[in-house]
C-alpha cells in the first residue's frame, strides 16, 4: 500500500531542454517529505486498470492522501514495473498540487520515479512555503530527503527577517 501510494504521490511534468541556459535553485522541501509507510487514500470519479499494457488510470478530481500529504491532479497515470511485482512510475496531468501543513508545490504536470523517490514537476511551477514562493519552469525533489532544486527562469519573493542580536 505505502509503494502504491509513493507511486501515486507524483509525476509526469514536461522536462526541460537539459541545453537550455537556465538559473537553478537549491531549496528546502523538508515540509513535503514524505512517510511512504502510512496508509494511502485514492478518490477520482473514474478507474481504468489495463492489465495487458501494466497501466492504471485514476481520471476526474484525482485526490491522493497519506499522512499530511495531499496530492490533487485531474488524472493520475499508474505503471507497473515489467515483472509486475510493484509500481514503477506515477504520471500526474491537470494541475497538479503537493501539499503539506507547512509547504504547497504546484504545476501542470509532475512525474513520481519509485524506486528513487524522485518527482519532477514541469510547467508554471509554484512552490510556497510560508511566505516565500520560488517559481520556475522545473522543480525535481526527492521525497524521502526533502531536498531539492527549481531551474528554468527561477523568480522568488520572500520576507527578510530581522537578525537578533
């Protein structure tokens, strides 16, 4: 349940021209690790599991909920790895948004690997964390770290605090 769920969490954003001549950020993403062992809930208004091609598709109001992580997207794309044994990658289209009690993360699309944890959101990305946002074009996290990096025409606007003496 927890690999189903880890699968489900992220996904399928498009990738950036690895030539294209981006800024790149280093964030924080603690607020959106993830404890892959708590139990899963998938809601969507339709279900289609074809077992032939190891692919099942949640479309229409797509919400996945573990532990304070909520994940929302208009489908969400399951494919199995070739033995069929585990889930290997989650697609997610439609707006796709991350969040947690303490941070948000939001694009047109996103892309969870399993096996490493990693989810790379593409297009209009908008991560929030209290009252700084990072923008950018890409932002490739990795959920069991919380550690991150955006690039692609990266903007951000935070509140510097007052150092104490």
């Amino acid at each position: 349940m927890a690999a189903a769920f880890r699968a489900t969490m992220l996904m399928a954003f498009l990738a950036l021209s690895p030539l294209a001549s981006v800024a790149q950020t280093a964030v924080d993403l603690t607020g959106l690790k993830q404890d892959t062992s708590l139990p899963v809930q998938v809601e969507a208004d339709k279900l289609a599991v074809d077992q032939a091609t190891g692919k099942a598709t949640f479309t229409g109001n797509v919400k996945v909920v573990q532990g304070e992580m909520t994940i929302t997207a208009g489908e969400a794309r399951v494919e199995y790895t070739p033995d069929g044994t585990g889930i290997d990658k989650v697609f997610l289209t439609g707006r796709v948004l991350f969040s947690s009690p303490t941070d948000a993360a939001e694009a047109n699309e996103a892309v969870y690997t399993i096996a490493s944890g990693e989810v790379v959101l593409t297009g209009d990305v908008l991560l929030t964390q209290g009252q700084t946002t990072i923008s950018g074009g890409r932002l490739v996290y990795n959920l069991d770290a919380g550690t991150g990096a955006m690039d692609g025409r990266v903007q951000t606007v935070f509140t510097p605090g007052k150092a104490t003496p």
